[in-house]
C-alpha cells in the first residue's frame, strides 16, 4: 500500500502572542517558537508513525503531544500569569484547538487505514473460505462415492443373506403349513360328509313329516265334514224337539268340527309349503297389498290403512300372497277392538335388503313369548278373544325362509304390534 502524504499543518497567527511581544519581546516570542518548533516535530513524528501503521506508536505521539502542550502550557502559565491572563487564556484556547483538530485528523487517518485493512482482510478471508469451501466439497465427493461403494456392497450382501434364511424359513413354514392344511382338508371334508349325511336325514324325515302330514290331514277331512254333516242334519230333522241345552251342545258340536276343519285346512296348507315349488319373477309389491288388503276389509270396513309404495321384489306371487294375506288379517283381527282400527304398510332399504312392516294398533303382546309366534298351533291370545288356528304365522315364516329372509315381530301390550320381514332384492336362492 503506497504510503500516504502528509502536510504539515499551517498554524495561524495567534493576536494573544502579539500583545504578549509588545509587553514583554524576548520571553514571549522566544516561548511561542519554541512551541511551534516542537508542534512541527511532533506532527511530522505522528505521521511517519502512522503511516507505518504502528497503534503503537501512535499511541506513544499522543502521550508525548500531550506531554509536551503540557510543559507548554505549564511554561506559558509561568511567564504569563504575571504579566497578562488574558493573553494566557487565548493562548491556551488556540493550543486546545490545534490539539483537538491534529486528534481528529489523526483519527479520520487511522480509520481510513483500518477501514481499507478491514475490507483487504474480509476478501482474503472470503477467498480462503471459498477456497476451502471447494477442496472440502472435492474430499468430501470422494469420501461419499467410497462410502456409497462400500453401503452398495454392504447392502448386496445382507440381502443374499436375507434371501437365503427367508428361503430356509420359507421352506420350513411351507412343510408345516401344507400339513396342516392337509389336516384341515381331511377334517373339512369329513365335516362335509357329516353335514351332507345331516342335510339327508334331515330332508328324508322332513319329506316323511310333510307326507305324514298331509295324509293325516287328508284322511281327518272326510270324518270332520261326516260330523259337520250329520250335525246339520241332526239341527235340520230334530232342532225343533231339542231343548235350549240340546241346541246348545249341537251348535258346539258344529263350532269345533268347524274349527277342526278350518285347523285341517291350515295344516294342509302348511304341508303344501315344502311341496310346492317356486318360481321367480318380479312382483309388484304395491299392487299386491292394495288386492289382499281389499279383500279382508270386507268383513271389517272400520279398518283405515295407510300403504305408502312399496319396492319391487323378485319372488314368488303366490307364497308372498299368503304372507300378506295373514299379515294384514292379523292386523285387522287383533286391533278390531279398537274404535279406530289403524294400519301402516311400509317398507325400508338396508345394504341388500327390503324390509317390509305392517303396523297395528292393536292389543299387542308380550315380548316375553315372541319366540313362540311363529310355531305350528301356538297363539299367545284364547280362542274365545280372537278366533283362529295358529298356524298364519308359521307359513309367514316357512314362506319369508324360502325367499331367503328373515321375520321378527315388535309389540308391547296394549299398544300394537309390528311385523317385519326382509327380502334380498336379487333372486331367492
């Protein structure tokens, strides 16, 4: 760095020094060169020691400036104070301030200095980062690729190793899982052959049940219908000479070889279930409650129903005739005590499956006996409170199974009751 060049610093012509010389020539003058003389010597010690850079020389200036406008001061205060404090005063003014102007020039040199040194030690320190900054970028590339050869390599390896014992394992598992599949086989297949040899069995005593049945039923028909016969003809030839006690006991003949018709025919019915084959086709489901329930309120036009539409379901017309039919001559027989008896048809969705209700607001039942509504002969009600066999809902149910659903019922005593079955919306099985 070149070195800078240094002027010396012009010192203007002090008015308190001339009224000095006037008053006393030779100490004055002699003390003011004497000053000036040693502010030159220093200045031009300050800055060849500052061009050279060196704080500690610079400090060593300042302390001996500082010195010497002291012992200035000093010598001045001694050979003027007697003769002229206001001369003394301006003196010591003008040295404050040519002291204070060569400290500010000194500091404006040395902040010039420290400013360029600063910025010339900020690139260097930049060039050897990024230098470094590369060659750490070019060791660390190195270091990765053999890192990564070596974790390539690693890696290859453990994976043959894990092949290998997967293998060996996999062999192992292979050996225990095909003999226990080979057990389950042999168990599922004699299971099988146990539940065709049940579904057999099964299906013969049932056929020998429906067949017995059947002809039980058939064959009783021909003396009930004798009975009913020859009680009509009893009433017909000796009703009038018969007493009040006579014509009773004739028309409780007649009542129950009635009802044990009506309970033949039922069975019969019943029996035709499982004999009966099925066809599928898609009914309309609307139009056939609107029929059923047309034709069971004749004998009780007080009902009012309420049938909203129904889903379309395939089946058979025939057998999901039957279910409507008992159905609805429920809801009609077991609310008819009612001032107003009322019925609600609907139906829901749910996943595959359409449910259809039918609603009274009839006596009721208890929940406690629901598993026994849907058995042969079974009724939670006497006879001399609602008329009937007790097998309507049995051929509900035999009907809903063999459409592939289910049927439940909901009731409280009292307060109605609601009978609900579900039909799949594809094909019966």
């Amino acid at each position: 760095m070149p070195r800078p060049t240094r002027h010396p610093v012009e010192r203007p012509l002090v008015p308190a020094a001339t009224r000095t010389i006037e008053r006393d020539e030779t100490p004055a003058a002699a003390a003011l060169a004497e000053a000036a003389r040693t502010d030159a010597v220093l200045v031009q010690r300050l800055a060849e020691r500052t061009v050279e850079r060196d704080d500690i020389a610079r400090d060593e200036a300042l302390v001996e400036l500082a010195r010497t406008n002291a012992e200035l001061a000093r010598r001045l205060a001694e050979r003027t104070i007697e003769r002229d404090d206001v001369a003394r005063d301006e003196a010591l003014t003008e040295l404050a301030r040519t002291t204070a102007e060569l400290k500010a020039r000194l500091a404006e040199r040395t902040i010039e200095r420290d400013d360029v040194a600063r910025n010339e030690r900020l690139t260097e320190l930049a060039r050897t980062n990024a230098e470094l900054k590369a060659r750490l970028a070019e060791r660390t590339i190195e270091r990765d690729d053999v890192a990564r050869i070596e974790a390539l390599t690693e890696l290859a390896r453990t994976n043959a190793e894990l092949k290998e014992r997967l293998a060996e394992r996999t062999i192992e598992r292979d050996d225990v899982a095909r003999e226990n599949a080979v057990a389950e086989l042999a168990r599922t297949d004699m299971a099988e052959t146990q539940l065709r040899l049940h579904a057999a069995e099964l299906q013969a005593i049932n056929g020998e049940l429906e067949s017995f049945s059947y002809s039980v039923s058939h064959d009783l028909r021909s003396p009930v219908r004798a009975v009913i016969g020859y009680a009509a003809a009893i009433e017909a030839d000796y009703g009038a000479t018969l007493d009040d006690d006579g014509r009773r006991l004739l028309t409780v003949v007649q009542d129950e070889a009635g009802r044990m018709g009506d309970l033949i025919d039922d069975l019969l019915a019943f029996s035709r279930l499982g004999r009966q084959p099925m066809t599928s086709a898609l009914v309309n489901m609307t139009s056939l409650v609107c029929e059923v329930v047309a034709e069971q309120t004749r004998a009780d036009e007080r009902a009012v129903f309420e049938i909203d539409v129904l889903p379309d379901v395939r089946g058979d017309r025939t057998l999901l005739r039957q279910v409507w039919v008992n159905l609805v001559s429920n809801a009609i027989k077991y609310s008819s005590k009612s001032a107003t008896p009322e019925v609600k048809i609907w139906a829901t969705h749910e996943q595959e499956r359409v449910i259809y209700h039918v609603r009274d607001n009839g006596v009721g039942f208890d929940m406690a006996y629901a598993s026994k509504l849907f058995g042969v002969f079974q009724r939670l009600h006497r006879n001399d409170e609602f008329p009937g066999t007790g097998v309507g809902l049995a051929i509900v149910e035999r009907v809903v199974h063999r459409h592939g659903g289910t049927i439940w019922a909901d009731a409280h005593l009292g307060e109605g009751a609601t009978f609900s079955f579900a039909l799949l919306n594809g094909d019966p099985e």
